[in-house]
C-alpha cells in the first residue's frame, strides 16, 4: 500500500498499576519484535502508541505514557531489527484522559515522534471526533508544542466517530471540515516564510 506507518497498540494489562514495569516493558519488545523483519523488507515504520485503561473506574495510565521509557523502547526495537523500524504515534485524546503533558512528550520524543491522531475527547470517554466539537482539548497549545519542538510528521485525524454523529449523507461535508481544520492548523502554526 506505500505508507509508510503503521500504528500498532503495545500490549495492555488489565491491572497495570500492579503489574511490574520491567515485565510490561519485557513483554512489549516481544510482542513488537515479532514485526521487526516483515517492517525491514516492507520499509514500513511501526509506531507505538500512548494508551489508557479505566481501573475501578478511573483512567490510569497504560503502556508507553512515559516518555523517557518510550525512547528505550524504540532504541531496543530499532537494534533488534537493526533499521529504523520503530517510531511513536501520540495520540492527543489519550493525553487528555491521563493528564499528560503534551509539551513534554513532543520534546523527550523529538525524532521519534512519527504520527499523530489528533482527536477531541471530553474528558471522561475517548471519543474520537473533530477538533473543537466538544472544547476539552487545548489545541492551540498542542500546535504550539509540536511547532516548537519541530516536528516534521504530519497532521493525522483520529475522527473516526465523527461519521457516527452525522448523517452518512453528509459523509463528504464532514470530511471537507476536516481537511479545512487540518489546513487550519497547518496554515496557522507551521506554514511560515522562509527568513
């Protein structure tokens, strides 16, 4: 298909918080080594993503919300399979729910930062709609940190349910109005003059 990422969930654990970092950590890199040679031959890039479970009800944070620990995971997987084979997808909705802070992850990820999903949530559920639907997300200061930090990736939508919300009808519409935001956000924060 030519792309060249793929976004692919590490393993969760139920009961994360109780479970010891090492092992999670040791049984991620199983799981993702497994991808390493068909990723090499394709030259496809797998990006690990930013997750989030519900515990007694409460959102904690899952698999790779440390930063630090996701650029070990990288490096270990990029040396397993000997290439850059690995990178990581930041997904905002699910730095919201956990209270991450966006700033931070865009500097400690720097070049391995490769995808986004840009989405709105509201705060208690990952809702997966358009920028701006449901005012929980602080997008200018998301742009403003991926700006600064020079991130080069591009803009990705994770707006899947916003098909749900409309009509399918308006399929089309609904899809224009997210390029326009996308075009938005890029006009806004990246597109700048050359000095």
């Amino acid at each position: 298909m030519n792309c060249p990422y793929i976004v692919i969930h590490p393993r969760n654990f139920p009961l994360y918080s109780n479970v010891d970092k090492e092992d999670v950590f040791k049984a991620n890199i199983e799981f993702y080594s497994e991808f390493a040679k068909t990723l090499k031959e394709n030259n496809v890039v797998a990006c690990l993503e930013n997750m989030w479970i519900r515990n007694k009800g409460v959102i904690v944070h899952a698999p790779c919300n440390d930063y630090d620990e996701v650029n070990r995971y990288i490096e270990t997987l990029n040396g397993i399979a000997g290439a850059k084979c690995f990178g990581f997808c930041l997904d905002t909705g699910h730095s919201v729910l956990t209270g991450t802070n966006i700033r931070y992850a865009v500097k400690t990820l720097g070049k391995n930062l490769k995808v986004l999903h840009l989405h709105e949530v509201d705060g208690n559920q990952d809702n997966h709609t358009i920028p701006f639907t449901l005012g929980t997300v602080d997008w200018e200061f998301i742009m403003c940190a991926l700006r600064d930090y020079g991130y080069e990736g591009i803009l990705n939508f994770e707006a899947v349910n916003a098909w749900r919300i409309f009509p399918s009808e308006l399929t089309d519409s609904v899809i224009k109005f997210l390029g326009s935001i996308g075009r938005y956000f890029f006009d806004k924060y990246f597109n700048f003059p050359e000095k």
